[in-house]
C-alpha cells in the first residue's frame, strides 16, 4: 500500500522490517516497530543541503566504527559548502528519493564494487522520541531525520552483513576501504611516535594529507587516558576525523572534528578560545575569533598539537583514497594465457624452464620523486569472473648505463628488484606502495606457477606526472602474428621500394623491344646481319613483357 506522497512502497523481501533483521543488539529492545522515512518526517529526502559531518547522528546501535567512516567521508569534499561530497554520492546509483523507497547502493568487496538494494524501513523507537532531534529512529538518522542517506548507508552494511546486530564489531580502516576502495591501514600511535620515529610520523601524516588521503584518529580509552586528558572535554573511546594537518611558525598542529553527535570540544591547548592563539596565527590558519560564552555553539572543529595528540590518540586510520585532482591514473586489462605464452610463472625449481621475460610487463618512467601506487586486481575490468591465483607484482629497476629507458626482465635479484608485493598470494587485489627516484622502471606481473590463466587489471596511480606503455607481450603477439605489424614508415619504404621496381622493369621491358626491332631493321637492309637464334628471340620476348 501507498504511504503518504507516494503511490507504492518497496519492501525488501531479503531483508525484512522484522527483528530478525536487528538481530540481538544491546539496543534491541528499545526498537517498537519499523517505519518509513515519510512516517519520520514527510519532507524527508535522500540529500538535503549537502553532506556533512554534522549529519551523521549514532542511534542506540554500537556501530561508531561504522559511522566514524562515513563521517570521515562526509568531510572528504568539504565541510559547510552545501554540496554532496563526490565520495558519499558514488555509493549511490540515484541521488534522488526513490519513487517507491528502493535504493542501491555501492560497496567496495572482494575487489569489485558490488550492489546491495534496500528499502527505507527503519527501526523506530517507542512514540517519546518522536519529537526529540531523532524523530524516532532507533539506529543512525540525520537531524530531525530530513535526510536519509546516513540510516540508508547503515542499512546497506546490514544487509550485506545479516543484521544490524553484525554492526556492533567491526573497524573504521575496514569501513573506509569497503566505502572507498582504497587501501587502508590502522597505525598505532604510541609504536609509530616513540623516540626519533615520532619525526618521521609528523613527516609521514603530513605527507599523508598533502596526498588528500582520508584520516581519523580513535581516542585512547579513559581508563587509560593521562590526568590531564581526562578534563579535556574529548570523547574517549571514538573516532574523531582529521581534517587539517599543518605546521605554521614552528608549530605542529592538527586540525580534527568530533565523532558522530553532539558532543563537547577539546579544551586544552590550541582549542578556539586558547591564549595560545594570536591574531596573526588565527589569520593563517583561516580561525575566527569566538567571543568564549558559553551559550555559543561549537561546531565540533578544533586544534590540538601534535604532542598532545600522539598522547590523546591510539590509532591512525589511514584510507588511500586517491583524489583524482592531484593523482593521475593508467589501466591495463591484460591476461595471463597460455596460448600467447603470458603465463610463464615465476623461476623456481618446479619451474626450471621459465621464460621471466614472457610474462606481462609494463614501462614505468619517473622525472621527478614521485609516490606510486600499483594494483593487480585479477578482475576482467573491474568483474570477478574466477577464483584467484597466487601470482606478485614487482618493480625492478632499469640498470644505470640504460637508465633512459624500461627493458624486458629476465631475471630477478635483490640489486634490481626495487619493490615486490611479497610471497605470491590468492587475492583478488595485490597492491605496492613505492616512493620512486627519477628514473625508468619495469613493473613485472606474474602468476606463481606456470601455465594458470586468469584476467587482470593493472592500476598504476601517481601523485605526479609518469610515463606508461606496455612492454609485452606487444600487439602484434596479442593479434596471432609472427612478427611486428608494418609501422608507416615501413609501409612507405616498401611502397617506394616497389614502384622502383616496377620502373626498372618497365625500363627494361622497353629496352628489350627497342632491341627486337632495330635488330629487325637491320636485318631488312643488310646481308650481313646475323640472324637471331630463335631461342634467344623467345628469351627477348619473354624478358620484354
């Protein structure tokens, strides 16, 4: 039946408005009935001023890790600015409310982006809560629930997991890779900052967000926070995401935003009304003044420093996302086949006769230090249409007397192996990170034993300008040929070659007719030529035509 503005409603078969669907959540009792997005509130759409932290509120569900992510997303774009952010709308195959509640939206697993369809029944609360900033649901929601996409996103996590009870577990670094698809870690602040590497971590997050990678920071928990954290107005045991990371006039400071909900600001110092600040740091990093009472509201942003920060927080999650702005990208559909020959495997002694240099390999050259990112995804163009195979990506150096150009690999050792993926894996996504020095590179993708097909994809991305082509197998052995295919200039040369051949003959053919008749002539008005042998006339004839 029709609810409210619309002439049906979508109910998901596979995942129903049920309590199987919750599951047995700590919350799961508070949850009454199921409604609608329309039975929330009428004007309810999918977007709604754009996307931004501030509309990311967590319900009585335990799912933070989950949120924190797409909060973190919610800020990739830009904070305030009235748009959707490029990041939250490619989850989405529609930006617009479904006609009949139905959405799909856009996951990142098992190397492929995969679809999971749901409806906008959501999990309601009992009637008190109808009134209070929730309107009543249960489980993630945006303010006064006038946008969907945040409880849709929750939901399409649900569904994929089996219910939202399966959210109560899990890891924001995972959230961000599978909302993303990039490659994403959780680096432990206290091992990474200890005693001189606590530089190389400053260097590396600035590095880090110069790269407009995504980055969140878990707080420590307050049994195990320093005394002087204690009071500093953070949430502990949550995510805050990182928006800023800056150094102005020697000092070290990082800006960050609340986790998800109404929560109080960081007090300590470099916090917005801290003495720390002078007129003229506050102009460089674009603060404005507050006026310090207490009825102004926060907007959940603020400064610490770095020192305080790597005492504060336990874990970095760090998401390569690969902002198309600064990071330029090639791809290579390729194969590993046996009929070309492509699936020579890796020199081994249960593969004595390898031939290196016939597996696939691609030319990588660098005029600057360059970051590379490499990812051998064993996709037919981005589909899974098997199981993996082991197989390694490896970068090796061009020897310094050829330095100008990529050459077939034909052998692999510790002096030019510059990066490798490790010990050949089954995984549907391999990738190498590598900071490259000017130079030409070979990148050598392999299956570990011989003889196994599969498809694959190679991504090559880079935060500056390089130079790709495809080394082998070349065209002309993809096409079934035996040798190069004729480039225009030798199509020309061949061209000329036989006009000039056809001349001579012609020259020739002309001089040979010449010869019959003078000979002929002579002949008719002398005794004293001697007669052609009439062989030798056949052989003239012959050569004249």
């Amino acid at each position: 039946p029709g609810l409210y503005d619309r002439q049906s409603q979508w109910k998901d078969p596979d995942f129903p408005p049920s309590s199987q669907s919750v599951g047995h959540c700590a919350g799961a009792s508070m949850v009454k009935s199921w409604a609608t997005s329309a039975q929330f509130n009428r004007d309810a759409r999918l977007f709604k001023g754009g996307t931004d932290p501030d509309d990311v509120y967590q319900g009585v569900l335990h799912d933070g890790w989950l949120l924190s992510a797409i909060q973190i997303l919610s800020a990739s774009g830009g904070v305030d600015d009235d748009d959707v952010d490029p990041l939250i709308a490619n989850l989405f195959v529609q930006t617009e409310s479904g006609a009949v509640g139905a959405h799909a939206v856009r996951l990142f697993k098992n190397g492929q982006w995969e679809y999971v369809i749901v409806d906008d029944f959501f999990p309601r609360l009992d009637g008190t809560y109808n009134s209070t900033k929730c309107a009543g649901a249960a489980f993630a929601y945006s303010a006064d629930m006038e946008e969907t996409w945040v409880p849709i996103l929750e939901k399409a996590f649900a569904k994929y997991y089996g219910s939202y009870a399966a959210l109560e577990h899990g890891y924001t670094h995972l959230a961000l890779q599978d909302l993303t698809g990039g490659e994403s870690e959780a680096v432990p602040i206290a091992q990474a900052s200890r005693g001189a590497n606590k530089q190389l971590f400053w260097s590396k997050m600035l590095k880090w967000r110069r790269n407009r990678y995504l980055m969140g920071a878990g707080s420590v928990a307050a049994d195990s926070a320093e005394k002087e954290v204690l009071d500093s107005g953070l949430v502990f045991g949550a995510v805050y995401t990182i928006l800023r990371v800056i150094e102005v006039e020697g000092h070290r400071l990082l800006q960050l935003r609340n986790p998800p909900g109404d929560h109080g600001e960081w007090q300590g110092d470099w916090s917005d009304n801290s003495p720390l600040w002078n007129a003229r740091l506050r102009n460089k990093v674009g603060l404005k003044v507050t006026s310090g009472n207490d009825d102004e509201e926060d907007d959940g942003c603020f400064y610490m420093s770095f020192d305080d920060f790597v005492n504060a927080f336990r874990t970095l999650f760090v998401c390569r996302y690969f902002d198309p702005d600064i990071w330029r990208h090639t791809k290579f559909v390729e194969r590993w086949s046996i009929a070309d020959g492509t699936s020579q495997g890796l020199p081994t002694k249960h593969n004595p006769t390898c031939k290196l240099e016939e597996n696939p390999q691609f030319a990588l050259n660098i005029d600057r230090p360059t970051d590379v990112c490499i990812t051998l995804s064993q996709t037919d163009d981005g589909l899974v249409t098997q199981p993996a195979i082991e197989a390694a990506i490896y970068i090796v150096k061009t020897p310094k007397h050829l330095s100008n150009r990529s050459i077939l690999v034909k052998e692999l050792d510790v002096k030019n192996v510059k990066v490798y993926s490790g010990d050949p894996i089954d995984e549907v996504e391999i990738t190498v990170f590598a900071q490259l020095t000017p130079g030409a590179y070979t990148i050598l993708c392999a299956p570990y034993k011989a003889g196994e097909e599969a498809p694959f994809t190679l991504h090559i991305r880079s935060n500056f300008d390089v130079r790709t082509n495809q080394i082998w197998p070349p065209e002309w052995k993809k096409k079934g040929l035996d040798g190069p295919e004729k480039t225009m200039k030798d199509k020309m040369m061949e061209k000329s070659s036989n006009l000039a051949k056809k001349a001579a003959e012609k020259a020739a053919k002309a001089a040979n007719e010449a010869k019959l008749k003078a000979h002929a002539k002579l002949a008719e008005n002398t005794d004293w030529v001697k007669p052609i042998d009439q062989a030798e006339l056949e052989m003239a004839k012959v050569d004249a035509k």
